[in-house]
C-alpha cells in the first residue's frame, strides 16, 4: 500500500464507504421482517422460530475469526469473507421461502441463517477496526457513528422491503443475498488504513459534526416515511421518491472528501502520522517531523515522554524500564491498562470479564425483544409491525450515536469513565421491561422507544472502552469477543426463556396439553414473565457496571487528564 499524507481524502473516503457497509452489515436485523413466514410457509412454533433468531444473533456476533483475519489481513480479504457468507447463508433461505427448493432440514436452515448473518461481523469489523486506526483520537465519535449507521439499517432495509421489495419475505431474502455482496464489492477498495492525524483537528471536528448531523436527518427521514406509508396510501411515485431521497441521504458523508479537493486545506498545526499501518502485524514506520509529531502508532523510546500512563512510577521502575529498552535486563513487562493487550493477556483481567458481563446482560436482554418484536406487537394487538421495527431501529440508532457523542465529551471534559452510560441505560431498562410486562395501553410503543435507545448505547460504549483499557493493536479480536455477549443472550432469553414461555401460553390458550405448531398467542401473559426475569437481570448488570466505572476511573483519569486523549508511553498499534 502507497503511504498517503495524512489529513487528506483517503480517510474520509473510507468513512463514507463504511457507512455503506454498515448498513449493509444490519441485515440480520431484517429477521423481524421474515420471520412472519418462516413460522407460517416453513410451519415453525415460536420455540423452534425462537432458535432461528438464535442462529441469527450467533452469526451477528461471533467475530473472533473476523478479528484475527483482521489484525493480519487488509480490510478487502474480510469483506470478501463476509460477501462469501451472506451471499451462500441468503440464497439458502431464499430457496427455502420461496419454495424453489422443499423440505430443507430445520438443522440445514438453522446453519444458513448463521453463516448469513456472520456476514455482518466480517463486513463490522473490517471497517470499525480501519476507521478507528484511521482517526485514533475519535474512537468514541467514530464508534458511535459507525455504530449508529447500523442502528439505522432496519429502518432503510424495510423502506426498501415496503417499496422495492413490495413487503415479499422471498424477494428481501434474494436481496440480501445478491444486493449487498454486489455492494461490499464496490466499497472495498474505498476501505482502507490511512495514516492519521495526530492531533485534535477543528476541521475535523466540523467533519464529523456534519455526518452526525446528516445522519439525525437520515433517521428523522425515515421515521417520518414508515409513518406516513403506513398511515396513507402513497403512490408509487411518491414512494419511490421517498427511496431516492434516503439515497442522497445515505451519501451525505462523501460530501467531506468532494469538499476536501473542491477546496483544500493546510495540515493541522498539531501535525500528522505520515505512516504506513502494516496489514501484516500493525505495525507502522513513521516518517514525519519529530518536533510536530508524536508517535502515534509506534512504540515510545524511553527518552520520549508523550504524557505517559506511568509518570507516577517510582525511580526504581523507570530505571529498570530503561535497561529493559538498552537491552541489559531482558525481562518482558506486563502491559497496564490503556496499553496494547494481547488476547491472552486480557482475558485474565477483573476488568475484561466485568466489561463482558456488563455488555452481555445489555445486549442479551435487548436482543431478545427484538428477536421476538413481532409477536410482542401482535400479543399486545398491534399487527403491522413495521413501525415497531422503524422505531427500534431509529432509537437504537439514537443511543449508538449519542453514546458515542455524549461519552465523548464527558471523558474529555471531566474524565468520566464511559461505562457509567452503560450504568444508567440498564437502569433505564429495568423501567423499560417493567412496562413491556404491564402492557397497559399506550405504553409499546413508549418502551420500544426506550429500549431502543439503551440497547445502542451499549454498543457505542463497549468498543471505544475495549480500545482504552487493552489498545488498538488486538482490537478486531478483543471487540469481537466482546460481542459473544449478544448471542450467548439471545440463547439464554430468547431461545431458552422467551420462545418456551410464549409456546407454553400459546398452547394453553387453544385448549391444548402439548406444545403445538404455528400456533399464536394473544395477551400480556405471552411474554409477561420474560420481561420480569429479564427487568431482574438487569438490575445485576447496573449492580457490575458500578463496580466497572469504580475500578476504571483511575485509568480515565490518566488518559484524559489533559482533556485530550494520551497514549500510553510503551502503545504499539
């Protein structure tokens, strides 16, 4: 790869086309969308239909093969995996919907959803890890906007399943499996690391002001249109507009690099990385000027001190440290929090495990209401549930980008440990489920509003937290370890608790002794105990998280102590 100049159009070309690619990478959340006929055309009860959404959650969210292919391989070879995935996992079920092909094993349907949608953690992880390399000193910006722009993808996949698609479940699933390889196609030569900036850039802050702001405008768009579609009958004219509008909209963030070569700027006088990020080993050779630079992703020599993590450390310490770095004492120190961890490394930390626990119980909880948002709209009497999922998707898209934005700030303005976020949203969440249990009128569309917001928070939080206690260097494995936490929930609240207890409902309503096929369920009684179990494990999660934020504050508070981030002395990226 050709070293490009940092502060240039390449990173923001890459940013334009992730948030493409993201899109692309949320079409597990189009379950909600057909699954209504995987239980009516294939015959599934709400147990076995549970276990599907299950393999839909395992393939969204096991991405430890993504992130080792990732830390060794550039960004295309993943992309390439994951158009391999979706394009195989999509055409299965498309066979299977459509009935080209009969009687296909449940276990043969059960493995294609699961390849299909760890299409989603390979396309993720490709451009999260580069665009986080890309701009180091924006990883919770990044993170939430990268984040957010999945969060939207339910709300643009079902514009595009209402209008294009003329709300078939077969021709969405031949979508998915041509229509985004074809993309992820076109936009992996625009994906690709990029030296980056090493110091706060007010231009580039505008820039990322004006992506998040067009994407408010891009949600708000959407949410407007799902209502007014399923309100009025619209013309084709009009709804094809609708399409071509969210089309632009979807392209707002190209406007920076057009910006950038119809009008170019002077480098920032905080000075840029002019390195070459290695696909290999991440590893970098910096070549810009010493007196404008810091080393940004390259080990820190003992005699150049960029606001280290251990300016507190004894004499003693930073002499053994040097004879280390001579060469005359050969033992290998550990790494502190806010350094680069290997895997191995981190997975014996207190911290780790709290952090994952904490995210498991978020995301877990959250995934199984949205696995099961369908028939919770119809249990509670709302049968077009379209709007449910539009307003999921436009509030989970809420909560990743503002919880990028908003941890942003507090960790630069008072070094306030991101995760006390994670804290008041599960609180949030406990109110939340108590709500969806009552399910007194009025009130669905309230907590689907809520919940949709806590459970983007949690993924805008988790990945800019994993970056500031165990680095960059490991990030695509250490991240996607991490999001194990979404289908080890789905399985435990969706499959196990969720889809049994409403099969359990069901059966007894139609006068029956035994579990049954198809059958549906009406009631608050459906999913009443779900929620109460789930509203219970969320209180142990806020119980975790409070413990987090206490052990990890100090560490903030050195990273962030000057209002900007501070790499550690001894960071290797």
């Amino acid at each position: 790869m050709a070293v490009l100049k940092a502060g240039t159009r390449p990173p923001w070309v890459g940013l334009g086309a992730a948030v493409w690619v993201e899109i692309a990478s949320g079409n597990a959340y189009t379950f909600p969308l057909y699954s209504h006929s995987l239980k009516s055309v294939l015959g599934f009860n709400q147990h076995q239909l549970t276990m599907i959404g299950v393999a839909n959650d395992i393939g969204e969210n096991v991405g430890l093969l993504p992130g080792v292919v990732c830390d060794k391989f550039p960004p295309w070879v993943v992309l390439i995996i994951g158009s391999v995935f979706c394009f195989f996992g999509y055409g299965v079920l498309f066979l299977a919907v459509s009935r080209t092909v009969l009687s296909l094993p449940y276990w043969l349907l059960w493995l294609a959803l699961c390849v299909a949608a760890n299409s989603n953690a390979w396309f993720s992880t490709a451009v999260i890890v580069t665009n986080m390399r890309n701009f180091p000193l924006s990883r919770g910006t990044v993170a939430g906007i990268l984040k957010g722009y999945v969060g939207l993808s339910a709300a643009v996949f079902t514009e595009i399943y209402s209008v294009l698609l003329h709300s078939s479940s077969s021709n969405l699933l031949l979508f998915l499996a041509i229509g985004i390889p074809v993309l992820c196609f076109i936009m992996m030569y625009f994906v690709r690391p990029c030296a980056p900036a090493s110091g706060d850039d007010s231009e580039e802050h505008c820039h990322f002001l004006f992506i998040q702001a067009s994407s408010i405008v891009l949600g708000l768009y959407l949410l407007m249109t799902t209502i007014m579609a399923d309100t009025y009958s619209l013309s084709p004219l009009i709804s094809y507009t609708f399409i071509f509008i969210m089309i632009l909209l979807l392209m707002a963030p190209l406007a920076i690099p057009v910006k950038m070569t119809l009008n170019p700027m002077r480098t920032s006088k905080s000075g840029t990385l002019d390195q070459l990020i290695g696909s290999s080993d991440g590893l970098v050779q910096g070549e810009s000027n010493s007196d404008k630079t810091e080393a940004l992703l390259t080990p820190s020599s003992s005699a150049k001190n960029l606001g280290s993590f251990h300016e507190n450390e004894d004499v003693s310490e930073v002499a053994m440290l040097l004879a280390e770095g001579e060469g005359a004492v050969k033992k290998k120190r550990r790494p502190k929090r806010g350094e680069d961890f290997k895997f191995s490394e981190a997975v014996v930390k207190a911290d780790f495990w709290l952090l994952f626990l904490v995210y498991f119980v978020g995301v877990g909880s959250g995934v199984t209401v949205l696995n099961n948002l369908a028939q919770i709209g119809i249990a509670q009497g709302v049968h077009e549930t379209k709007i449910l999922v539009s307003l999921f998707s436009f509030c989970n898209f809420v909560g990743r980008l503002g919880g990028g934005v908003v941890s942003e700030h507090f960790v630069r303005s008072r070094t306030l440990p991101r995760t006390v976020w994670m804290t008041f949203t599960q609180i949030i969440m406990i109110i939340t489920y108590l709500m969806f249990a009552s399910a007194m009128d009025g009130t669905l569309y309230i907590a689907t509003a809520l919940l949709g917001i806590c459970f983007g928070v949690q993924f805008s939080v988790m990945l800019p937290t994993v970056s500031e206690l165990f680095g960059l260097k490991h990030f695509g494995l250490l991240s996607n370890f991490m999001a194990l936490g979404n289908p080890i929930g789905a399985f435990l609240f969706s499959g196990l608790l969720a889809g049994y207890i409403y099969d359990n409902e069901a059966a007894k309503q139609h006068g029956l002794n035994r579990i049954g096929s198809s059958l549906t369920c009406l009631g608050p009684n459906c999913f009443r105990l779900t929620f109460l179990v789930l509203a219970a494990v969320c209180g142990v999660g806020t119980f975790l998280s409070i413990i987090l934020t206490k052990r990890i504050k100090p560490v903030y508070q050195t990273l962030y102590s000057g209002g900007s981030f501070r790499l550690p002395q001894s960071t290797s990226h």
